[in-house]
C-alpha cells in the first residue's frame, strides 16, 4: 500500500451532511494539511455505495497524493535554484463538492478544483459525476443520448445558448473560434455535464471556451428540447464508431465490453487533441502514422479484452502531452 495515501487517508475524517429527501445520506471526507510547502483544503461525498466511494474517494486521493508529490518536488527544485522559499510561499490545493441531484434515480456530484503553483493566477478545473442509482453505475454523455444527432444538438444549444449570455453581458471575452473549439461537436467538450431531472446543465471551466477573466462558463438545456435522442439503454457500451457497422474481432470485443467502449472513446479524444495542438504538418503526420501503427498493434489483440485494454492504456500514455 501505497504509504503516503495510508497518512492521507488517517488525516481524512467524517463530517455529517444533511441528507436530501428520497435520496442517498450524503456524508463528507475531508483532508486538511497545511505545511510551510503546501496548503491543501479537500472535500469530497462519501455515501456508504461502495461502487460510487470507490470511484470519488480514488480520484480524490489520487489528485491529493498527485498534487503533494508534485509540490514537495517543485518547492524543492525553486529552492535549489533560488537559494529561498518561493516568494508566493505554499503550494495550494481546493476542492469542494455539491451535490446538484440525489433522487431515486441519479446522484450527481459537482466539484470544483482550485490549485495554485505560482504565476498570475490559480488554475480552476470542474469535474462532475453522474451516477445512476440504486447501484451506482457511473454514465457519461455519449452513453446517455444518441449518437452525432444528439452531439450536433447539445453542441448548437450551448453555443446560442452562451452567445445570448454574452450578448445580455455585452462582453463575450471570447471569439467564434474559440467558442467553436470549446463547445462544437465534440463528447470531450461535454465532458463535464449534469443531468438534473427537467434539464441538461454543462459546465466549461475557464479558457474552454472564453478568457479566464470570464471564469467557468455553465449553459442550460431543456430536456424537452433532447426529446428523442437519449438512448433506450444507458448501460450498453458506446464506441468512438458504429457498433452496428462493427466487423472484425477487435471491434466487437470492444462493441461488447463497457469499459473497452469508454477506453476507445477516450483514445479518439486523445488523439483528435494531439492532433489539434500539433505544431506544424510534420508533427500530424508523425501522429497520424504512429496511430496507423498502433491500429495494427491493437487489431492484432483479436477479442482478447485484457490485450486490448492494455493497447489502449499505453497508447493513453504516449498520446499524453510533453
């Protein structure tokens, strides 16, 4: 076990919560240190669903052990090479929760992440969780609605939805590239959403999709709008291609296999964004024929699920920036 995860977990304690009506006892794990390298404040839900406290409580500590190392590391080499602490002093890490939806049928967690390293600013991120109940299955979008007429929808009613915010403003801090870039059609873009019982609320943290002055940006859809587009069954794998059109061994094992579907869908995103920050022609080709490459590798897996995960995790890995 890993032993600093063991002193992170002593340091976490239980604070009551109130419970919403029909719905989960929500209580909440916090873990608060504070030393002269780092300052860190972290709330997150604990709700006795093992399938849900197994998924929040990892990535929480996960980012908390993550976050420390990092800082411990970088106070070190500042000081190494300035000969002082930093002048901004202690590396900083928030995250706070609240829980939009818990009913009978979905419980919804909203996060909010602050993390300050030094520079102008902090760095604001959104995370958000949606579990459908009793027994916690986590979904996401493209499991939820149907496929690219849905996509185009939600994409086409956030972005009118955020230029009227915009307009009423009369200050868009953004432009219509950037905005398409942020919230055209693309899962990723939505990443971060909530399904509240009349409406589709998706939330945009700083610089996705305007300038961080503007701070996180959030737009809301009537469901009655998405009318025929969600997905009969949400449990069902959703590939990043047409699983009715699914022909070879590989791509019925992944048309099969949740959590092969949700690798693959992770894998298209991962490399349409190398692809969008790539600096010059040569470097797409490089991408590009390294993802030819890595198709090989992967198809030569057949239905093997384990061989197939571990294709994609490591090519996850090299697709990773820097």
């Amino acid at each position: 076990m890993n032993p600093r995860l063991v002193l992170i977990s002593a340091a976490a304690a239980m604070v009551a919560a109130p419970t919403l009506a029909a719905g989960t006892a929500v209580g909440t794990v916090s873990i608060d240190r504070k030393t002269d390298r780092v300052d860190i404040e972290v709330a997150y839900p604990r709700t006795g669903n093992r399938a849900i406290d197994r998924v929040v409580g990892n990535w929480a500590e996960q980012m908390v052990a993550e976050f420390e190392a990092s800082a411990e590391r970088d106070y070190a080499d500042w000081v190494r090479e300035n000969g002082e602490p930093p002048p901004w002093g202690s590396y900083s890490l928030s995250l706070n929760f609240n829980v939009p939806r818990n009913d009978a049928e979905m419980l919804v967690l909203d996060f909010d992440e602050s993390i300050f390293t030094g520079g102008a600013h902090p760095n604001h991120d959104i995370t958000t969780y949606n579990f459908m109940m009793p027994d916690g299955w986590q979904v996401f979008l493209p499991e939820i609605f149907n496929g690219r007429p849905a996509l185009d929808k939600i994409s086409a009613l956030a972005i009118a939805d955020l230029e009227r915010q915009w307009d009423a403003a009369g200050d868009m801090m953004s432009d219509s590239d950037w905005l398409q870039s942020g919230a055209g059609p693309s899962w990723s873009n939505f990443q971060d959403f909530l399904l509240l019982p009349d409406k589709l609320v998706i939330r945009f943290p700083p610089y996705q999709v305007a300038a961080y002055a503007a701070g996180a940006q959030e737009v809301e859809i009537p469901l009655r709008l998405l009318a025929g587009l969600m997905r009969e069954n949400w449990r069902t794998p959703v590939a990043s291609f047409d699983c009715a059109k699914a022909g070879s061994k590989t791509e019925k094992a992944i048309c099969s296999d949740i959590a092969l579907a949700r690798l693959d869908r992770a894998l298209s995103d991962a490399y349409s964004q190398a692809l969008s920050w790539a600096s010059d022609d040569a470097e797409k080709t490089k991408i590009r024929d390294a993802q030819r490459a890595w198709i090989g590798e992967r198809d030569a897996c057949g239905g093997d699920a384990a061989c197939l995960a571990a294709a994609y995790k490591a090519r996850l890995e090299a697709l990773q920036p820097g």
